[in-house]
C-alpha cells in the first residue's frame, strides 16, 4: 500500500478513499471505517452515512467527477 491518500470522485457516485487516512465525526471522535478502502456517500441517501450504500442509483443523483462550476453568470445590464 502507498503512504499517499487518493480520494476519487466518481460520476454520480461516492468518494473513494484510499491510502491511510483517519475519519473523525465533528467532535473529533474517530469513525472505525472497519476497512482500508471506503466509499463515503456524496448523495446524502445512505443509510449507513457517512459510507455509501449505493443509495445514489436508486434516487439517480448526478454529480461530475470534476469540479462543478455553478458560479452565476452576471446578467447584462437592462
């Protein structure tokens, strides 16, 4: 196993962690992935969250595998 962490997003799917890494919840407590590899929910659905289920196909969530842009267009002036 590499020393280096590699998180990969993928196409309407979860966050794939691999490498070494440590999952806190917001106080700091650790979160036993139980496993080397996770696949953390990106589409909020998952019943085990913060690990994916495969949730995300039942309710079609869409999200790139590449930074999204939704950074408004300024509207010409009237």
């Amino acid at each position: 196993m590499s020393d280096e962490t590699r998180i990969t997003a993928y196409r309407d799917g979860p966050l794939v962690v691999r490498g070494p890494f440590r999952l806190e919840d917001q106080d700091g407590g650790e979160i036993d992935p139980g496993r080397e590899v996770v696949a953390l929910c990106r589409c909020g659905r998952s019943r085990i969250r913060p690990f994916c289920d495969g949730s995300h196909k039942l309710v079609r969530f869409s999200a790139p595998s590449t930074r999204e842009d939704r950074r408004i267009a300024a509207r010409p002036a009237d």
